[in-house]
C-alpha cells in the first residue's frame, strides 16, 4: 500500500537542483524547479543504473553524469540518448516547509 514519506524539507534544495533520497530499500531523486515546484523520480538512471544526485538539472531536464542522457523529470520522460526508456515518477505534496512523496 502507497504511503507518504517525508524526503526533507523545502529548503535543503535549491531551485534547478535534485537531492538523492533513500527509503526502504529503493533511491529517489526530489527535484526543485525553477518555478518553485518539487518532483520525484527513481533515483538511478534507466540506461546503466547511475545515481542521478550526480546530474546536471538544467531547467526541468536531469542529464546523467554517465553518458550525459537525459530526461525531463516533471514526466520522467527520456529525452536525449543514449537513454530510451522513462524514469518512475512520484507523487509529491509540500506541507509547509516539508516535502512528501508517495512511495510503494
């Protein structure tokens, strides 16, 4: 049954900037983007398994720091080669200065 975790607080992420948040066995990415809103991915790259922390997010794309693919974290759709297959998403919902996401 989904459940809502707190990944951290709104400000331990700059806008156009990703954290690396673990839970339960699995990695996430939380997202700030430049419009002040937050995002959750898987947190490892579909290509080969890369922490995505280690990215470059550049408006609403996180480039792998790998093979520099990218994708476009609001929809976790892969954008740039060589990755071909979209990134998981996650619910997120900012109560006050918290960030949650809603994991499996």
């Amino acid at each position: 049954m989904p459940q809502w975790i707190r990944a951290c607080a709104t400000d331990d992420i700059d806008e156009e900037d990703l954290i690396r948040f673990d839970h339960g066995g699995a990695t996430y990415a939380i997202y700030h983007s430049p419009e002040g809103d937050f995002f959750a991915t898987a947190g490892l790259c579909t290509h080969e398994n890369i922490h995505l922390c280690d990215g470059l997010v550049m408006g609403h794309l996180i480039e792998c720091p790998k093979h520099n693919g990218q994708f476009d974290y609001r929809t976790g759709e892969a954008k740039r080669a060589p990755v071909c297959v979209n990134l998981r998403t996650y619910p997120v919902r900012v109560d006050g200065t918290d960030v949650y996401i809603e994991v499996p």
